[in-house]
C-alpha cells in the first residue's frame, strides 16, 4: 500500500508537506480520535476523584489502588483466561478451516464458507442469545467456559480469513515436493504448510485474543458470575469514587493491547 | 506417492466428499485420512455452536413458552411472531435501527472517504504510517473510547465543568448525552477508521496513469474525479457501507451507554427480554426477524459489492 502511494505521489499528487485541506482534515480526525484516550491517561494520573478540570495535581496512587483491588485484579484475570482459551481454539479450528478451503475441493465447501464467516454477519446480540438457550437446553450453567465458547465463534471468521489469505497466497509446489521425497500428506502439511503459515497463524492468535479481550455484548450475557474486565468495567461506570483507578487499569490494558496488535501487523508481514 | 502426481485442487478420491461423509470405498488416498481430520472436527464445532444454537433459536420462538425441556417434542405455533407484530411498538424500533444503522453507515462512509483519498494519493511515502496511527485508537476498548466521551460530555464532564468552571456558563449544558443523535454521533465516530479500509483497498489500485491520460485530454481535477477516481471507487464504497451497517443495526452496547432511554435500539429490545423480563420465546422470535433481515440485506448488497472486484480479480 504504502510503495503503491509512493510511486503515484510523484504523478498524481501535490508536493508533500504543502498544507491542504485534505491533509488538514486528516489531522483533526486524528486528534478526535486520541482525545479520549489522553483525556483517560490524564484522569489516571490526576489527584482527584472526580473527573473534572481544574487538574488536582500528578499522582500515581490510582495505579497503586488498582494492584490492590481484588475484584478488579480477578475479572483482569478471567479476561485473560477467557481469551487465551477462546483465542487458542479459534486459531486451531480457523486454520483447520483455512487448510480444507484452500487445499481441497468437496462439496458443501460453498456452505462451509458461509458458516465460517456466518459470526460477522450474524449481531452479536443474536449470537449471544443463541448460545444462551443451547447452554439453557443442555441445562449448562453460564461460566468461564460458555464464554471460551462464545468468544471462540465469533473470533473464528477472523483467524480462518487470516491463515486462509496467507494459504491462498503460497505455492502448492512445495507439499508436492516434500510428498514426491517422500514424505506422506499429512507430513507434508506438518513439515511445510503450516511452518509458512505460522506467521499467519500467530497474527490470527494474536487477533483473536484482543477480540475477546475487549469484548462485551457477549460476555455479559454469557460470562455469568465470573465477571469479565469490560463487564467489570461497565457494573462499575455507575460508582464515581472507583473511576479513576478503573480508568488507570484500562490505560494499562489498552498500551498491552496496542503493543500486541502492532506485534501482530509485524509478525505478519515477514 | 501417488497423491504426489494428483492436481492438488482435485477432488479428494472419487468419493462423493461432503465434510461429514464416511468414506463409501476403503480410502486409498492419504488425503482423505487428512480431509476427515481436519474436517470433522472443524465441521462438529461450527454445527455445535454455531448452527445448534440459531436453529434452538428459530425452534424456541416457535414455542408458547420457556419450557424447561427445550429439546423434546413440541406443537410449533407462531403466537410469538403475531405479538411480535401487534403488540408494542417492536417492529417501528427495527426501522429505527435500521435508519440509525443507515445514516451511520452512510455518514461514516462519506467522512472516511477523504481520508482514504488523503493516504492513497497525498499521504506520500508515509501512509503507511498514518495508517496505523488512525487505526490503534480502534483498538483500542471500544467501552473505554465511548466512557471517554461521556466523560466529556455528561452534565458533570470535562466541557460543562469547564464552562462553568470559567464561569461562562451558569447551568451545565443538557442534552449533549442521552438521546439517539448521541447514539449515532458516537457510532459514526467509532466506525470511520474502519470503514478507511476498503476505501483504501480500492483507491490504492486505481491506475494513475488514467490521471494522467484524462488530464491529457484537458480534464479538470474534479472532471478526473467525477469520471474516473469515483466510478472505480464504487465498490469499496458499497463495501464500507456494509461493514459498518452490518454490525451497527445489532447493536445494544453505545445505546446502553449514551442513548438513555430515548436512545434504544432493536438490540436493546431483544438483551431486555434475556435479561431482564425474561420472555424468551418473543426474544428469540425478535432475534428471528432481526438475522432475516441482516442476511437478507448482505445478500442484496454482496451482490453490489462483488467483492471478487474489490480483490482485484
């Protein structure tokens, strides 16, 4: 993308740097969209419980506080269990996927897509429902585990696209290489495919764990008692006092979960 | 190995291979060992969460009521779907959230496109860059950003304490939280990043020596837009279109937060009858309508998009 904008600059666009309108309304769309997220980094190191200006003065006790709230320190906790286990199965069944809708034709492959990528189109509400009353028909309560499952499913199209991209991409010449010295099919694929598509296997590992990190139209109808952070987090908008060092937790989370997407975008591209 | 010699895009033996098919002759083949293994369970998993919970979901709104055997036999009947229809006001809420998802989809659509034009002809060798710079901010909690602007706009947030704090205003401003323009500020805002994407994906294939070859020809710069740069940007405008108004007309999460009660959406409607009052046959049947209306529109717009040509082929 970027090498394709280079070369047309030249052609096609103005000089660089001369300030236009365009460039103008980039910058203010930026700004918008980095406002909320200084004015929370300020409210976290702010010394006042209430969020409002004038600032109080530079504290660090809010971030203090938080290491010593256990609820707060447990749905963090249930956050990471939950989309370390729902990311983990979404990656193992989306490359499965990924692997029978690029190296091999059957019938019903058509279907197999569209269920595949049915959870993007299919509202999260609806999705979330759903696999309310299945858990209710089996007479399962909602914990930990509906949520690994819940998560895992709307995480899937998201890692079968990523690997599949990637698989679509490669030369089919070398598992017929590998099979042709000998090695059987399965071999081949453990051997050679998926070694050249592990950098798309982690990216969508790493993908599908900030999806369910972040998640909350259906952890909170299917995470029960054990309260996930985004869940934690909305019970808690109510309470004033508890604001800030909430405030300090998410600053927190979201520099992990930049640095994990940004990790991603690079384990990708190699 | 004679799987060695076979086009690899070749049917799996010659046995009629739907995912879960034994296998009819012994298998010959080492594929097929390999097909079944990776599509069994991958098949079993999507059938059990996936499509095992919508059709309990269709066979539940055709219950009269929550019956604590859901799986046993019972006399379907479309009560659920008639009060749907008669009673309250659920279906005049759909529409709502279908103009909520539609005006989002359109305005996020049109303010992403100068920015998608900006990185793809202006930005210069650094649009790569700006790329993730607007990105990381989507994600970044969306709860957060949204608890972000409430923080600013509520009647005790950064902007009327300001002013009041300055003693510009006497009375916090009202009105700025809590309504369904709210909602769909908010919404547009969330999704611009987003909808960048296929704008992008579009605009950077656009050949620039059709620039070139136009402005021969003594087109001025909006002709060249008009009838060049726009005509092949269609179908990444359709396709921002849909991957903003999809998620949008499901949505339940930023009417919760900052639509109050004049603010809700379908969404709200079908969480309310899981949550809180607990009828839900109706929910599943509202849930019923809302997927059929979804799917219907993705299939209508697939058929605009083609997304074949937005993949360049």
């Amino acid at each position: 993308m970027t090498a394709a904008a280079d070369a047309r600059t030249g052609a096609h666009g103005r000089p660089r740097g001369r300030p236009s309108f365009l460039r103008g309304y980039f910058w203010l769309l930026a700004f918008l969209l980095y406002l909320p997220l200084v004015i929370l980094f300020v409210f976290s190191v702010n010394a006042n419980t209430s969020l409002t200006f004038p600032l109080k003065g530079f504290t660090l006790g809010w971030y203090e506080k938080l290491f010593a709230s256990e609820n707060l320190l447990h749905a963090v906790g249930n956050s990471m269990v939950v989309a370390v286990a729902s990311s983990a199965v979404a990656t193992v069944i989306g490359t499965m996927l990924a692997l029978l809708l690029s190296r091999f034709e059957f019938r019903g492959k058509g279907l197999l897509t569209g269920l595949a990528i049915l959870p993007l189109i299919v509202p999260y509400v609806v999705l979330a429902v759903a696999l309310l009353i299945l858990f209710h028909a089996l007479g399962i309560q909602s914990s930990i585990l509906t949520l690994v499952v819940g998560h895992a499913v709307v995480a899937l199209p998201y890692t079968t696209l990523i690997v599949l991209a990637r698989l679509v991409g490669s030369e089919v010449e070398l598992e017929e290489a590998a099979m042709d010295l000998g090695a059987t099919y399965p071999g081949a694929l453990r051997l050679v495919v998926i070694p050249m598509a592990m950098p798309a296997i982690v990216s969508a590992l790493i993908t599908a764990f900030t999806v369910s990190f972040d998640e909350f139209a259906i952890a909170l109808f299917l995470a029960g008692r054990d309260t996930t952070f985004p869940v934690y987090l909305f019970g808690q908008l109510r309470f004033a006092n508890t604001l800030p060092v909430l405030i300090a937790a998410a600053v927190l989370l979201m520099v992990g979960t930049v640095a994990l997407i940004l990790s991603a975008d690079r384990i990708r591209r190699r | 190995m004679s799987a060695g010699t076979e086009p690899v895009s070749g049917r799996v033996g010659r046995a009629p291979a739907r995912p879960t098919d034994p296998p009819r002759r012994p298998p010959t083949n080492p594929r097929r060992w390999t097909f079944l293994g990776l599509s069994v369970p991958a098949t079993l998993g999507l059938l059990a969460f996936l499509v095992a919970p919508l059709a309990l979901m269709v066979s539940l709104s055709l219950h009269r009521e929550l019956s604590p055997d859901l799986l046993g036999p019972f006399e379907p009947t479309l009560e659920q779907y008639q009060q749907a229809a008669s009673v309250g006001n659920y279906w005049q809420i759909l529409q709502t959230s279908a103009l909520i998802a539609f005006v989002v989809a359109l305005a996020a659509t049109a303010l992403a496109y100068p920015i998608a034009y900006f990185l793809a002809f202006r930005a210069g060798p650094r649009a790569g860059l700006y790329l993730i710079l607007l990105l990381i901010p989507f994600w970044t909690s969306y709860l957060l950003r949204v608890m972000a602007w409430k923080l600013m706009l509520g009647n005790a947030g950064v902007i009327n304490s300001t002013l009041t704090g300055l003693g510009i205003i006497d009375e916090p401003l009202k009105g700025l939280l809590f309504s369904r323009n709210t909602v769909v500020v908010t919404l547009v805002y969330v999704w611009i990043p987003f909808a960048t994407l296929p704008l992008l994906a579009v605009l950077g294939r656009i050949d620039v020596r059709l620039h070139d070859a136009a402005a021969d020809l003594f087109a001025s710069p909006f002709q060249q837009f008009r009838r060049i740069t726009l005509p092949l940007s269609l179908p990444g405008l359709a396709a921002a279109f849909l991957m903003v108004f999809i998620p949008t007309i499901g949505e339940y999460v930023t009417p919760l937060l900052v639509g109050g009660n004049a603010g809700i959406m379908y969404g709200n409607v079908i969480q309310d009858f899981f949550t809180r009052s607990g009828n839900w046959p109706l929910g599943s049947a509202l849930s019923v309508v809302m997927v059929a209306l979804t799917l219907t529109l993705v299939v209508v717009g697939l058929r605009v998009v083609q997304p074949r040509r937005l993949l360049g082929r």
